[in-house]
C-alpha cells in the first residue's frame, strides 16, 4: 500500500461515520476535536515540526479558518538587546506582559486582560490604528514595524515609552529564507512551512450536515515562495493570540477555509 492508500484506510476504519468524541476533554479549548481526529491516525503531539503522517500533514478543518502553523517571531522589540530594557520585568515573559500593555488593547470581557490580537494585531502593507504593518522585506523576512505618526490612539503619549516614539520601529521579525544559526529559535518561515507542507502534501476530513465525518480530502505540497505570495496577498494572514498573563506568544499563521477547499485535488469516501 502506498503512504496514501495506508492514510485512506485509517480514515475508512477508524474516522468514517463518527463525530469527535470529546467528552471529558477541555471545552474552552479549540483543538480538542482535533485532537480526537489525530488519535484516530495513531498522530501524537509532537514539537519536531514534521509532516504528521507518511510525509503528510493532517489538518483540522475548524469553523472558518485553518492554520498554517503556529510560528512566533525570532525577534521581538522586547527580546532585542536595543530596546529590551524599555519593558518591564526580568524574564521574557515578563517583557511580552508589558510589551502586549503598549501595543495590544484591554479586552473588558476578559476583565480588562491586555491581548495582542484582532485589531492592534498588523496586517500586510496596511496601517492599522494601532500603528503598526506588516511588510515583507527583500530578503523574504516578515516584519511587523510600529509608526508612532500612524497610531491613532489618542492617548498614545502616554501607553508608548518616548523612546519608542519613532517611525519604523521593528517591533517583530521572522526570519523568512535564513537562519543565522543553526539554534530552534532561529528556524526560519521557509523551513517550517516546508518541513510540513512540502514533502507529500496534506489533507483534512470533512463532516456531513450531521457532524460524522464522511470523507477526506488531499491537496498538494506547498513550498515557501508559493506561501509567501499569499501572505503577499492577503490570503495568507498573521493572527496573533498573545495575552497578557501567557507565557506562549500564540502566532497563528492562517487561512480561511474557502481558500484550503480550493487547494484540495482529491477525494475519498
């Protein structure tokens, strides 16, 4: 049987005509039914950023969005040896408590937890209120970049230190082609993107109208410069999930599911 074929028969014995059983598991956490989906192919959680299955990558289709991967930055402002000592706190997590108090914005339904994420999160080649863009440089890196000029929060003298007060503050980077080192922080986009997506291809179940899963669906591999272009356009976007009071910066790397469908080559019942 070919890696496929082997794929294919995992989801006819074990996922078809079954609705995720996550009785027991978090309900305030968004992965469990895809963690239940991972079982069913015998996939266990893993940090080694590989495809998950015979050079596949297994993706779970949520309601309206899917990810890419959950990449953070190599470089923050508040990790960077220039600016570091302008946020509060000794330990990184610490920094990014502070740095999420002058970039992000309360959210009162969470009692007033700072997040940067939805608005103040920066968007590709457009200012946002919160005076920041994302730009892709000619080296292939993402960069996020602050314009004090271009925040529209009238209180701003008062939320960003005078020292940040400038234009084209780099305020977050990832390194897209190169790394400078071999260390797992310095991974770039390239091969992360490519050591998941860029061996076999992926592929994802879908449910019918009653919520059982009734087929999967497989797309091609997907390189880096393909990638890329998308982030160009839009397609591809950075959402961030960075909270005050979690350590982990929560990077998503997204796109909607209109988009994933239209990737799809093949399918099986």
């Amino acid at each position: 049987m070919t890696a496929k074929e082997q794929i294919i028969e995992l989801f006819r014995t074990n996922v078809k005509g079954k609705s995720p059983n996550v009785e027991g598991k978090n309900e305030r956490h968004d992965g469990r039914k895809g963690h239940w989906l991972e079982q069913q192919f015998g996939v266990t959680a893993n940090a080694d950023n590989e495809a998950d299955l015979f050079g596949y990558e297994l993706k779970n289709e949520t309601t309206s969005k899917t990810t890419f991967g959950d990449w953070s930055a190599n470089i923050y402002v508040f990790t960077s040896s220039k600016y570091s000592s302008l946020f509060e706190g000794d330990k990184k997590y610490e920094k990014q408590n502070s740095f999420v108090k002058i970039f992000g914005k309360p959210n009162e339904e969470k009692g007033g937890r700072y997040s940067w994420s939805g608005t103040p999160c920066p968007k590709i080649d457009s200012y946002n209120d919160f005076g920041q863009i994302l730009l892709i440089e000619p080296n292939k890196d993402i960069v996020a970049f602050y314009s004090y000029s271009q925040d529209k929060r009238e209180d701003k003298e008062n939320i960003i230190p005078k020292e940040l007060q400038i234009e084209n503050l780099e305020i977050a980077r990832w390194y897209g082609e190169h790394s400078p080192t071999s260390k797992r922080a310095d991974k770039c986009l390239k091969a992360k993107l490519e050591d998941k997506f860029n061996d076999k291809g992926w592929f994802t179940c879908k449910t019918d109208e009653s919520g059982e899963y009734d087929r999967i669906c497989f797309g091609e591999p997907v390189n880096f410069d393909d990638w890329l272009n998308l982030v160009k356009e839009g397609i591809v976007f950075f959402d961030s999930g960075m909270y005050e009071g979690n350590k982990r910066p929560y990077s998503q790397w997204r796109a909607n599911n209109k988009f994933w469908d239209s990737l799809i080559t093949e399918t099986y019942e």
